[in-house]
C-alpha cells in the first residue's frame, strides 16, 4: 500500500490514516506532499483528481478521504476490527467519527493544527467555545462509559481515536482546557509511540506554512 499525505505538522486530515495503518502494524509506503507550495496542485494531480490528501493506493485501487481510508483498511485488512466489537459501541463510534469528519468548522478554521508549536494563544468567540464544550462532553461522556474496557474512547483502539487525535495535538498547541477525563484521555494519546514518532517527524519538515501560524 501507498498512503499519500501532505505535512506532518500541518496536514490533520493526513495524521488519521497514517495513525491507523501505523497502530495496527500494517506496512505501507509513504509519500510525503509539502501543501500550500507552488506546484501542489499539480503534484496532489498525479495520484488523484480529488486534488486533495490523503489517499490511499492499494493496487489498482485509490481510496481518497480519511474515514473511507480508514473504513477500506478495516474491512480489507482488519476484518472489520476497525470499530468497537459491541453493536452499541460501534454505533457510537461512528456517530462520533462521522460528527468530527462534518462538523466543528470554527475549531478547524481557528485552531490549525500545528504539532511543532505549543503556548500560542487564540481568542475564544461563543461559537468556537461551543465546539470545544462539545469535544469535552465527547471524550469524558465515553471514557467514562467504557473506561473499564480500555483507555481509549471506546475501551479498544478504534477509528474514532484516529478521528480525535489531530484534536488532541491542537488543544496542546492552544492550551485548550477540558475536564479532568478528557484531559487524561488527550494526554494518553498525545503520548502514544505512534503519535510521538509523527511529532518527531513532523518537527524537522523544512517547510513552515504561514496561515496555519496562528496564535504567536
């Protein structure tokens, strides 16, 4: 397999199939595309008219879109093990997974990841405090259901988690504060050996990209 992404400290879209494939030991290929540079555009275009990374290639097959990567390789490598193995967390999971894929707008556009940087601060308006009330309420309400079954959000490792940790990495960046089982839960998996081997990467790219350069 092929995972095509683009900055390590910037590309959070990239960050949740690389975690997957990485967590679960599956051996791929990295191509690395530097964003917001001249000839971007036309690199991304030729591995796919999407024009926008990650994407995955498995073959003849491309698979663009974080959660449709992470879907393909649960169920073509992992037998569905993806998700949660009970019906209800699964169900859950999913809600979770597909409300971070479409929402959260403002902690997108205020909040940018940026995993070499750490103290910025950005001024909080109500609707961006609302998102990050949300994102509390997420993780405490399902660490504390399923704490006994494991320390991730739904007890077992799941795709849920990769959708969560670019989350994570922002409210370090931003000195986000949450409740206390939220906080135990980023920290877990801020400090997950995956996570830091992306941070470590992530800290000698080259390239600095100003619009995401925020809170200085």
């Amino acid at each position: 397999m092929e995972l095509v992404i683009g900055n390590k400290n910037y590309s959070s879209w990239s960050l949740r199939p690389w975690l997957f494939l990485s967590v679960h030991g599956l051996a791929f290929k990295e191509v690395r595309i530097s964003l917001n540079q001249d000839d971007t555009r036309a690199t991304i275009a030729q591995h796919t008219d999407a024009g926008k990374v990650p994407l995955l290639k498995d073959g003849d097959l491309t698979v663009w879109d974080s959660l449709a990567i992470c879907e393909y390789i649960s169920e073509q490598y992992l037998d569905g093990g993806g998700w949660p193995s009970s019906v209800r967390a699964r169900a859950e999971a999913r809600s979770c997974s597909a409300e971070m894929h479409s929402g959260f707008p403002e902690i997108r556009g205020q909040l940018p990841m940026n995993c070499r940087a750490i103290g910025r601060e950005v001024p909080l308006n109500a609707t961006l405090e609302r998102e990050l009330a949300r994102i509390d309420q997420i993780w405490s309400q399902y660490r504390e259901t399923y704490s006994s079954v494991g320390p991730w959000l739904f007890g077992e490792f799941s795709i849920a988690d990769c959708m969560f940790a670019p989350v994570a990495s922002r409210f370090k960046t931003y000195g986000i504060k949450v409740s206390t089982v939220s906080a135990e839960y980023m920290h877990f998996i801020l400090d997950h050996e995956q996570i830091g081997e992306w941070v470590r990467q992530a800290h000698v790219e080259p390239e600095t990209i100003d619009v995401d350069e925020v809170g200085i």
